[in-house]
C-alpha cells in the first residue's frame, strides 16, 4: 500500500500574525500537512513558486497590496492551473465572492473560521475538488436572484442533449467526477469529454461555473 504524502500548503496574506496563527490552526487540526512558502502577496508567491514548491492549495487573502487576490488567482490559472485556491479573507461583499468563484477557487471561508471548519475544507478540496459552505451558497443563491433573466435563455442550453444535462445535474452534486461516472454508467473519460464539452457550450472554465449556470436558468436548485 503506497505511503500518503502529506497535504502541501502555501498561505499568501500581507498579514503576518494572521499567517502564523492559521499555520497554528492548521497544525491542530491536519496532521499531515506541510507549509512549503509564506507570502505577503501575489507578487511575493511568483517570487517563491518553482518546481520545488508546488502546494496542493493555496490558502489566499483577497485584499492584499501591490497584488491582490483577484490578480494572483487569475495568474496561477494561467501558470500553475492544477494548485486549488481556497481564500481565507475577511470580505464578505457578494460581488467579491462570486467574481472569486467564476475564477475557479474551491473555497471561501471567512478568516474567523473555526479550527474544525478548516480541516474539513483542507480535506473536503483535497478528496472532492472544492468546498462550499451554507454561507456561501447562500451569497450564490442571491446574487443569481438579482441577475435579469427576462431575456431568451443562453444558447448553450439549447446544445445541450439529454446526457449532458444529466451530467450537470450530477456535476452541480458534492459527487466526484468518478462518481458521476460510476452513477451514469460510464467511464471517467466519457465523463471528461462531457465536462469539456459543456466548459465549450456554456463558455464557462470550471465546475463552479457549470453549477452557477445551471443554477442562473434553472436547470438545478441550490
């Protein structure tokens, strides 16, 4: 049986205290975890990101100076695309929140989280890809609401077939991808090419987008 290697983790915050008490939280509640980098912002984890120091996630303030959350995260999309973001930030403002989410991050929790709530978010996006709390959903829910959706719905819903539509279904679950897979009856490279094919059809880039398309025209609830 192959020995599990540990949980490899980056904080970027321009606060230094806060970083070092979320590394205390972390220790508390993941035994397995190992700090690879500490950096105060996106410019200061472009400095120390290599080869060497690839994280599994990224725990990631928004507000930060000379380059913030929003910037950074869009940089690791296009550099290091396979690193998770989960953000740990005090701001709550939905707009700030969904612009987070449509850019791919698998998490956001508020920075007076508690220790239990952080090791199941570490765990939840290591195992399942993401992690979304009632809160957040929540600020989904009503931010869609506030969307007009008076005009003719997306094209994209009208390229879809019948499997696709079950596949986001599915997708907009806390299932993994092989699950989705196994349910549908289907291998996880059918699976793959439905992802793909629907990223292309709703021009979305992640499964966070999916699921905020299909919440925006109905085609699932929250």
């Amino acid at each position: 049986m192959p020995i599990k290697q540990p949980m490899r983790l980056a904080l970027v915050d321009d606060h230094t205290l806060f970083r070092k008490g979320l590394i205390s939280l972390i220790k508390m509640v993941c035994n397995d975890c190992e700090i690879v980098f500490e950096a105060d912002n996106g410019n200061d984890l472009q400095l120390k990101l290599n080869k060497q120091t690839i994280p599994d996630i990224i725990l990631m303030d928004v507000n930060m100076p000379f380059m913030d959350g929003f910037a950074t995260v869009e940089w690791l999309n296009k550099n290091y695309p396979q690193i998770k973001v989960l953000v740990v930030s005090m701001i709550t403002k939905e707009d700030s929140i969904v612009r987070m989410l449509k850019l791919g991050v698998k998490g956001y929790l508020c920075k007076d989280v508690e220790p239990n709530e952080l090791g199941d978010a570490l765990n939840a996006i290591m195992d399942k890809g993401f992690y979304y709390t009632d809160f957040i959903t929540g600020k989904l829910v009503h931010s869609l609401q506030k969307i007009d959706t008076q005009n003719e719905k997306h094209s994209g819903i009208r390229l879809m077939n019948d499997r696709e539509k079950d596949f986001l279904k599915l997708a907009c679950s806390e299932l993994t991808y092989n699950q989705i897979a196994a349910q549908m009856y289907l291998s996880p490279k059918t699976i793959d090419g439905y992802r793909d094919a629907l990223f292309d059809k709703l021009q979305v880039k992640s499964r966070v987008g999916m699921a905020l398309y299909a919440v925006k025209y109905g085609l699932v609830q929250l």
